[in-house]
C-alpha cells in the first residue's frame, strides 16, 4: 500500500486529518484510484457514483489493467475526545 497526504479535512474537534492518495503508478502522472483517512475510511469515484468504506478494497487500473488491493482492516478509528460536561443549569 502507498500514498501520501494530499489535502486535509477538518475532523469534528476542530483538528485536521490527513488524506492520502491510493494510485496506480503505471503511468508518468500516476492513476489516482481512491483516496483514504488516518481512520481507514475509504473513499472512491467511479463517474457520478460514491462509495465510503472501511476494510479491503480491489480495483483494476482503468489505464494498465493491474489489480490492486488496498487492506485498511488494521486501522483502528481515532478515539474520539471526552464529551465536555455542560453546567447543569436546572431551575
């Protein structure tokens, strides 16, 4: 598995999560086949189609027709932070 960060995306504390880029590099510009996060959310385009999931995917290179999998089922989500305690403002 190879990628490396492209871009972030704001996480809901407020913090930034990098996105990595999953490609084919059978070509001078590599075939970009999917993007995924530090949590092991897969994310690919297919022309007006989405798909977001976690664990292992295949795809084939739509330029050379190499078969590729990308295997993220060790990635464990983030901890997300401790909810903040709100005054009780009961009357």
């Amino acid at each position: 598995m190879s990628g490396f960060a492209i871009g972030s995306k704001r996480a809901g504390d407020g913090g930034r999560t990098p996105v990595f880029r999953w490609e084919c590099p059978c070509r001078q510009q590599p075939v970009l086949l999917a993007t995924y996060d530090a949590a092991g959310r897969i994310n690919i385009k297919v022309r007006d189609r989405y798909w977001h999931v976690h664990g292992q995917v295949q795809a084939i290179c739509p330029r050379c027709g190499a078969e590729h999998i990308l295997d993220l089922r060790h990635v464990e989500p983030p901890s997300s932070p401790p909810d903040r305690q709100r005054p009780n403002r009961s009357v």
